[in-house]
C-alpha cells in the first residue's frame, strides 16, 4: 500500500499499486500550481481515505487538458484526484512513500523557463505528448 497526503494531512489517499508512469510537465499553470511532476495512476488502486470534501477543483482550459485539484485547508496541489477517468495524474510530491518508477517524459518544454536545467534522459516534448 502507497500511501499519499497534502502538506497539512486534511486530505489522504492510498493506491494499492505502483504508478504506471511518472511525467515532469513544465506548463506555466503547471509550475505556477506547484505539481510539474506527476504520477498517473489507474482509478481502481486509487481511493482517497480522508478530506474528498475538502478539495477543490480548478478547471482546465485548453491547450490544458487536466483539471488541477488542490487541498482546501493548506493549498497543496493533488493533480486530478477527482478524476473519473480509467488513469490520471496525481502530484509526485504527495505521495509518502517510495515509488518504483522514473520520470518518463518531460512535457511543454517549449514552456520551460531559461533558469529551469532538465537533469534526465526522459524524452522531452514541446507540448503534450499524447495528443493524437
């Protein structure tokens, strides 16, 4: 069992499995809610175990796809932990424990600020990667 938080612990969650992916995105909504890093998780491991009523949602406008859910009480970014879609992303910096998985891709690069150094071999893409 993994288990996930926000900074002040209103708001808990669990996943029964491994993430399948981790992604860096560096969108300036991204970098400016302060999840860049995700996690995307299959919706049947994940269960949020404390705080559903104290998230809230800020919604996506294209080219943004994902909503960004944060905690009500402290401000931490969750990713899109509401979602109902079969797999979404979940913010790395929310999960507790240790996680096998590495950084897969880095998306909106073409976003990145100058100061910001990519440190990894993950692909980098300007934009989404998975638009068709």
């Amino acid at each position: 069992m993994i288990k996930g938080s926000c900074c002040c612990g209103t708001v808990r969650f669990e996943l029964t499995e491994q993430p399948s992916m981790m992604g860096t995105c560096h969108c300036s909504r991204c970098r400016k809610v302060g999840a860049s890093t995700l996690v995307f998780v299959k919706s049947e491991t994940f269960r949020i175990t404390n705080g559903r009523d104290r998230i809230a949602t800020y919604k996506a406008e294209p080219p943004y796809q994902y909503d960004r859910c944060f905690c009500s009480v402290c401000g931490s970014a969750l990713g899109e932990v509401l979602s109902e879609s079969d797999s979404f992303p979940v913010a790395a910096n929310c999960i507790d424990g240790d996680m096998v998985v590495e950084n897969q891709f880095h998306e909106f690069v073409s976003e990145k600020p100058s100061w910001l150094k990519i440190g990894d071999t993950a692909k980098q893409f300007d934009e989404h990667p998975f638009e068709s």
